[in-house]
C-alpha cells in the first residue's frame, strides 16, 4: 500500500486526512466533501485547486461491454423469485463496508444473495423487485454512479475514485447486468414512500432496515431469506463451473505447499498459510474461509487458524483450505500430509481408516439418496475400526446408536458448497438435512477422527494424531463426480505424489 494510501493522506494537504464524513459515504454531501479536515481542524481547498480539479479529464466511458458470463442465470433466479412472492417489494441489499480499526475498511464481500442474483459485488448496492401486476416484476439494479468531479467528491472524499479506483457507471452496469440501472442514493426515501407488502434481506444495510422499520417483519424477511437458501441447493452449469475451477486452482495450491513444507519447517504454519493464499488470490478473489493449517497436535482442533505452530517431520500436517473464485464460488478441500513425506505405521492405520470411511461416503452420494446417507454410512465404518482397535466397546450397532465414536469423529461428515463454504445454511431442515439429494448439489465429504493431546481413553501414541479428509463431490443423473480429484487420497498416491513434487 503506498504511503499516501495507509496514511489516508488528503491530496490537497500534505499530511492531511478526510473525515469520517467523507469516507463514510461517498458522493452523499458534497458540501462536506469540499472540506478535508486535518486532525479534527477543518482546513479549506483553494478556489483555483478546486476548479482545476474539475477540468482536463478523457471520458472513459466505456461502450463495448457485453454482459457478464452469468447474466442469462441471474435472470433466471430473479424470475424465480418474482414467481415465489407474487405482487411484493423485495429488497436485497450487497451490503456496507465494515470498518476493520480506526480508519481502514475489511476489504468488502457482497452478501451471497445480492450477489446470487445480480452477478455485481459492489458495496452499497441494492436490488429491488417492484410488483408489476400480471408481468411478475421489475428488477431495478442500483449502484453508486461515477464518481461527481464537478463537486469534488471523486478526489476529496476517502471513498472517490482517486483513493480507491473507478466506478463502474450506471450505463456501463446495464449492459453488464442485464437490467435497469439507477442511482442508490434514491433507495431509502423509495421505500420510506412505498405501499403495499415488503420484504428484505436483513443484516446487511442497516440504512434499509431503518427506512423500512414500519414496513417489515422478522418473520416475513425470514422466510424470504430461506428461499433464497433454498434455491441455492442445486448449482446451474455456470455455478458447477466455477467450483470446478475452485477446486482446480485449490489443487495447484496445495501442490505449493508440498514444495515448501522445507520452509515450512523452518519458520512456522504461517508459512503454509501464506503459500497457498498466494494461489487464491492469483487464481480467484481470495481464499473462501479461513485456511486451517494444522501441524502436529493442532490436527486435533477442528478449527485452527492461528497457524502460529511448529511444522516438525514426523508429525502430519492436516490442511483445510479453498480457493474463492472471482465470482465468489468456493472449494473446501482437506488433505493430511505426513509432513517428511512419508506415514508411520499408526499414521498410515488412521489414514487408512478415514480414507475407508470417505470412500464409503462417497459411493452413497447420488440422486434420490437421503441426504444423511452418507454421513452414516463414513461413521459406520469410523465406528467399526475404533472397535476393532479396541478404544470403544462394541457392538458396532451399539456405539452407533449412543454416539460414542463422536468423542474421535466429532463433526459430521460433509455440508453444501457454494458461494459459502456452508452454503445454503438457512434451509429448512426438511429440505436441507432431512432431504434428499438431486443432480446438481454440490457438497464436501469429510470424515475425520482426533485423538486429543490430552484424552486418557486411548493409548499415548495416539495421542496428538489427526486425519481428515475432505473432497468436494457434485451429485450427478447417475452418481457422483469428486470435483477435487486432481489431489490423491490414497496413503501410498499421498506419498508419491509428495516424492514428485518434492523432487
């Protein structure tokens, strides 16, 4: 970031800073915007700078766009949606940006259902369905315009397109997204003066939520925001592809780290960390959660992302990790590597018997199969090894039915995957977990067993060992195809795999 950037520096003052006021909400005042202040004390822009500011610019609008890839998609979904909730105003917000410390923004993630069914990720942005009799709805897209250099706001004001880039425009946003475009700064006073019946996605725009306090309900909102979850269990071809190539760039990813883990063991987790967050953002947009990179005894914690420990030969390292596409679709893969290369006898039993139970997973995945199918049929083969080792007292019937592998299993074995690594969370369990699976979902398969540095119940070598392995798998007309294939599961491909690529 250059110093002039971190520092938040106004252009017009040498070691001057915008205000909040100007930062918090670009083009909305430009009086304020005139006036940059410096440590609390408002300090002017000349005339003759503010005037020269506004001339000698090229127009750079731009007038060859064709529409985004998922443009035909996304008016699916919105018609879907419009048939669902015939004659309402629904109202679905991308979202604010939300200050990290002080002064600096995270960067910005369009909530999923904005960007679901819009295709754009810009902040502030809102899509508004009006009811539009017999025709269903019009679809309004609306952004923030082009940056006003007549009143100064492009340059004075910490959200202008001299401090964080150009903004698309209004006309160049319709050509991309299919759909009217309008200015956002009129949606708040639109839906204070609106009739008739509302819904909104809440959550992400607490501007909204106070213009429309008098005419939404929780219950209304919620049940629109289970919708959209719900029309998210099964991906179209453009949404497959993009996991696909989540899961390809993941791939490549966990390729770096294997020929790293060298330096790895020289510094710390943190390497790894680093390594494969290099390939999601050279690949996609960024990694799709936080990547777990687990050494040694930290396996056994489920989500570690502190990635401050030691990488030591000998140990394993367990790593949970997915590239997130640039249109935000994500991969969640786990492989567990031993981290010389090779597995000892126990870390081979382990593995083996995960990779057993993934596999017994994985072969229950395909259309018209319960949705639970495959978590039972990973445990039931998890429960069968821990009673053949003799930590848990069998029968096999017995442990499955008062739980008792969970004290080593703990999770269950898989979720949906999408524009969340959890995706489609709001589901109602009927239809969710309670459901049955059809072509087109994608989900992981991820059994795993941990043996904590501390538990009694098992013998010492165990102890401080964790396995899992996770593949993204999406449910065809007639079974499965592993999206995540390309990375080997096998102990024995495991090991050549690392040989290979570690020379």
């Amino acid at each position: 970031m250059a110093e002039e950037q971190a520092t938040k520096t106004d252009p017009a003052i040498p070691g001057g800073e915008p205000t909040s006021e100007t930062t918090a909400a670009p083009a909305e005042n430009a009086e304020k915007a005139a006036k940059p202040r410096k440590n609390g004390v408002t300090r002017s822009v000349s005339d003759e700078l503010a005037e020269n500011m506004k001339q000698g610019w090229a127009d750079t609008e731009r007038v060859d766009l064709a529409p985004i890839p998922q443009a035909g998609h996304t008016a699916e979904r919105r018609a879907a949606l419009s048939a669902r909730f015939p004659g309402e105003r629904l109202v679905i917000p991308a979202g604010r940006l939300k200050t990290r410390s002080n002064d600096t923004d995270y960067p910005f993630r369009a909530a999923v259902e904005y960007a679901y069914l819009t295709g754009d990720q810009s902040e502030n942005g809102v899509l508004v369905l009006e009811p539009a009799g017999d025709t269903g709805h019009q679809a309004t897209l609306y952004l923030l315009p082009r940056s006003d250099r007549e009143n100064g706001e492009f340059w004075l004001s910490g959200q202008g397109e001299l401090w964080v880039g150009r903004r698309t425009s209004l006309t160049e946003a319709e050509r991309l997204y299919g759909l009217p475009v309008a200015d956002v700064r009129t949606v708040p006073e639109l839906l204070r003066s609106a009739s008739g019946p509302v819904r909104l996605v809440r959550g992400h725009d607490a501007t909204l939520q106070d213009a429309l306090t008098d005419k939404v309900t929780a219950e209304r909102d919620e049940e629109l925001r289970v919708f959209l979850s719900e029309m998210r269990l099964v991906k179209d071809d453009f949404e497959i592809a993009q996991l696909t190539h989540a899961c390809e760039a993941t791939a490549r990813g966990f390729e770096d780290v294997v020929r790293v883990l060298d330096r790895a063991k020289a510094t710390s987790e943190r390497y790894i960390e680093g390594t494969f967050f290099l390939r999601a953002r050279v690949e996609g947009n960024d990694i799709g959660y936080g990547s777990i990179c687990a050494a040694g005894p930290h396996a056994t914690t489920l989500h570690w992302v502190r990635n401050d420990g030691q990488v030591r030969d000998g140990e394993l390292l367990l790593l949970d990790a997915g590239v997130e596409t640039t249109e935000l679709y994500t991969a969640d893969v786990t492989r567990t590597l031993p981290i010389n290369g090779r597995f000892d006898a126990l870390q081979k039993k382990i593995y083996d018997a995960v990779y057993e139970a993934q596999e017994a997973g994985i072969a229950a995945v395909r259309p018209g199969a319960k949705y639970r199918d495959f978590h039972e049929a990973a445990q039931r083969v998890l429960a069968e090894r821990l009673v053949e080792w003799g930590l848990v007292e069998g029968p096999v019937e017995r442990v499955l039915e008062l739980g008792l592998q969970r004290r080593w299993t703990l999770h269950g074995t898989g979720h949906m995957l999408g524009l969340d690594v959890h995706d489609c969370a709001a589901a109602r369990q009927e239809t969710y977990v309670d459901g049955v699976l059809e072509p087109g979902m994608c989900l992981t398969v991820e059994p795993g067993l941990y043996f904590q540095l501390d538990d009694l119940t098992v013998p010492e070598e165990y102890r401080g060992i964790g396995v899992r392995i996770e593949d993204d798998i999406l449910v065809t007309e007639d079974g499965n195809v592993n999206l995540s294939a390309q990375l080997p599961r096998t102990s024995d491909d495991v090991e050549s795999w690392m040989a290979q690529l570690r020379g």
